[in-house]
C-alpha cells in the first residue's frame, strides 16, 4: 500500500457561513426547485412518443 497524504487540521479556523452567502445559496436552491418543477410540468404536458 502506498503513502497515504496526512491531513492537518487548522486551529481556529471558522467554517460558518455569514446571513449573506447562506440567503444567496436559498435563493439557489428555490431557483433549481422551481427549475425542476417547470421541466416536470411541461414534461407531463408533452405527448408521448410511442414505439413504431
């Protein structure tokens, strides 16, 4: 087996995330929500293709 990377862990380091960058990335994930729930609409109003 071969040498493994060790991982250092930084003291003191702080991983939150301010009200700003935590608002933008809601507003993502409702815009990717509402994305996925148009495509599933309009998916459901296309005719089927059938098999020849």
């Amino acid at each position: 087996m071969e040498r493994q990377l060790a991982l250092i862990e930084e003291q003191g380091s702080d991983y939150r995330l301010d009200e700003h960058t935590r608002e933008v990335g809601r507003q993502g994930v409702a815009a990717a929500r509402e994305a996925l729930r148009k495509a599933a609409r309009e998916a459901a109003e296309r005719p089927r293709k059938t098999a020849a």
